[in-house]
C-alpha cells in the first residue's frame, strides 16, 4: 500500500508528551507499505482490532489501544490515507467517517 502521508504520523508524535506513540505507528507504517490490502476483510486478517467504518474508514488501535489512527482505504489504488491519528478523548469528539485532519 501507499501510505499518505507519513508526515502526519511523525507530526504526531513529535508533539510534546507522544513520543509512546512513535515506535507503534512506525510499525505500522512500515506495516501498511508491504500490505496488499484489497478488501476490508485482508485488513482484519491482520489486525483483528481493527474497526471496519464507513465511507472506506478503518479504525485502527496504537500502543496498546491508548491512540486511534483513522485511515482512508482506497483500495482499488492501494492507497492509505490517514485522516486522524490522536488520543481516545480526542477520537470521542470526531465522526470517522467524515473527519479529514490531515
């Protein structure tokens, strides 16, 4: 898979009290970039946490389930859109399947 953009994952956890959250999303990056995610259920293969959402959404758990990374999969195109990457107080406030941070 494509993975855009990993910016927003450094970005994340470059701020001030995220570094915990670094080594997960890398391993998740890195993850995605081998992936050959062509429907929802190759992603569940993988991750079985992982939540299947609307509008293409896929809700994935970061460090032990404390951060949410939200992506877009465009699975025709191989691509991984990342749409939101932040804490479970933060996740609570947004719509999945609208929310376009990045």
């Amino acid at each position: 898979m494509r993975v855009i953009a990993k910016s927003t994952l450094v970005n994340f956890w470059s701020q001030p009290g995220r570094a915990d959250s670094k080594g997960a999303l890398q391993s998740w990056h890195d993850e995605a970039l081998k992936a050959d995610w062509l429907t929802p259920q190759d992603i569940k293969d993988q991750y079985s946490s992982a939540s299947i959402c609307g509008n293409n959404r896929v809700v994935f758990n970061i460090a032990g389930n404390k951060y949410r990374l939200v992506v877009e999969m465009q699975y025709r195109a191989g691509i991984a859109w990342v749409k939101f990457v932040g804490t479970h107080a933060q996740y609570d406030q947004i719509n999945v399947e609208t929310v376009n941070d990045y």
